[in-house]
C-alpha cells in the first residue's frame, strides 16, 4: 500500500504557542489528504479535507482559524495548531489516497502524532 | 448524518479460533467499506476493502457484506496473540470516511 509519513511523532509543547505537523506522501502524489483526531478510547474523527492547491474543507465544529491547513504540493500537507490549550492534546492522524492505484476511497494513515499541551 | 455502530467489546477468543467482527451502518448510498486495524496507540492499518456483496477473502481475512441489511462483517481464521487489537469499521460517501468506534479483539494463547 501507498506510505503516508507525519512528523513530529510527539511534540509538547506550552499552552499558548502553535505547534505545526507534516504529513508527506512518500511514494505517490495525493492531491487529497486528510487530517483526523482521535482521544483516547474513543473513534477517529475527521476534521478536514486537505486539497492540493485550495482551501481546505473542515467538518463542522472545527475551527480553521485554530487549526490552519496548508496542502502546498502534491506530496505534504500541515496542520497548525495555533494558540495551543490542554484541551487540544490528542492523536492527530493524517491521511492519504493515491488516486492511481488505491481502490475506490481507499485511505492510508500516517504513524500519528501525540500531541501534550502544558 | 451517516453512524456506524459496533460492539466495542472486548471480543476474547483462543488462539487458533475464528473470530467474528460486526458492523452495522445507516447510510443506504454508502458505496465503499473498510476494516482498518488500530494498534494500541497506533494509528489505523488498512487490512480489507470491499465494495460489492458478498465475501472478499485476503489470506486469513475475509470481509462479508449485505447492503439490503447495511451490514458488513469481518471474519479472522486461525486467530494469533498478533491479531489483539481495535478493529475499525469505516464507511465512505463522497470520498470521505467515518468510522465506527471499533471492537477490541483480544486473542488468547
């Protein structure tokens, strides 16, 4: 399957300060990527779709002037997390499709990063 | 607003037995379902995709679907310790993902 790439893995980080996360596709082009969090025990929820070369679109709830996507090239897309709280430490996940070789809708994940705000 | 609804669990087998995972859904146009599997502070791996009715079967996975039931179950054979995880099941519709909130499996040596 296609290799999805996120760095940091951990930042902690103080509350206040912005943190920023990479997502790469390694070995194919995603013009679309996805940015997901998850708290512990509970399911992945999606907060954005990342589209090469446009805004982002967020899932309701979401604020994107807290959380500012950038998909600047085919291979890598950010998250930054402005103005960290405690409250938004969590497992931030991206994700990706290869368009030209994964099956309809296929998504695959980067390793995650464990994000601990102070 | 689409829900996928699973038994959290946990779902404990022996090694070597079959273990059977559930996943109901409640969007008729959802076209594209997934199994990911979701280590202990991993993130999600993809394991099976399936589109059609029917079974899909990859090595000892087999994914079975019932639209008419919206209705998606994965089969593991011979279940090892290696298979103790979350299992998640994803449902799409235009070209995004939600997911249930997973079953814990946990295999017995």
């Amino acid at each position: 399957g296609a290799v999805v790439s996120q760095h940091p893995s951990r930042v902690i980080c103080k509350s206040g300060t912005s943190v920023k996360i990479e997502c790469r596709s390694l070995d194919f082009q995603a013009t679309t990527m996805f940015w997901y969090r998850q708290f512990p025990k509970k399911s992945l929820m999606l907060m954005a779709t990342s589209n090469e070369g446009s805004k982002a679109t967020y899932e309701q709830g979401v604020e994107k002037d807290k959380f500012l996507i950038n998909h600047a090239s085919l291979t890598l897309s950010t998250l930054t997390v402005t103005s960290a709280h405690p409250e938004d430490s969590s497992f931030y996940i991206c994700s990706a499709r290869d368009p030209w070789t994964s099956g309809r809708d296929e998504q695959y994940f980067g390793p995650g990063t464990r994000l601990t705000v102070t | 607003q689409k829900e996928v609804e699973q038994n959290s669990g946990p779902l404990s087998v022996p090694e070597g037995a079959i273990a059977s995972l559930n996943c109901t859904y409640s969007d008729r146009v959802s076209q594209s379902f997934f199994w990911y599997r979701q280590y202990s502070g991993k993130s999600p791996e993809l394991i099976m995709s399936i589109y059609s009715n029917g079974d899909k079967e990859d090595g000892r996975f087999t994914a079975q679907l019932n639209k008419a039931s919206q209705y998606v179950s994965l089969l593991i054979r011979d279940s090892q310790p290696s298979d103790s995880a979350t299992y998640l099941c994803a449902i799409s519709g235009y070209s995004t993902l939600t997911f249930g909130k997973g079953t814990m499996l946990l295999v017995s040596p």
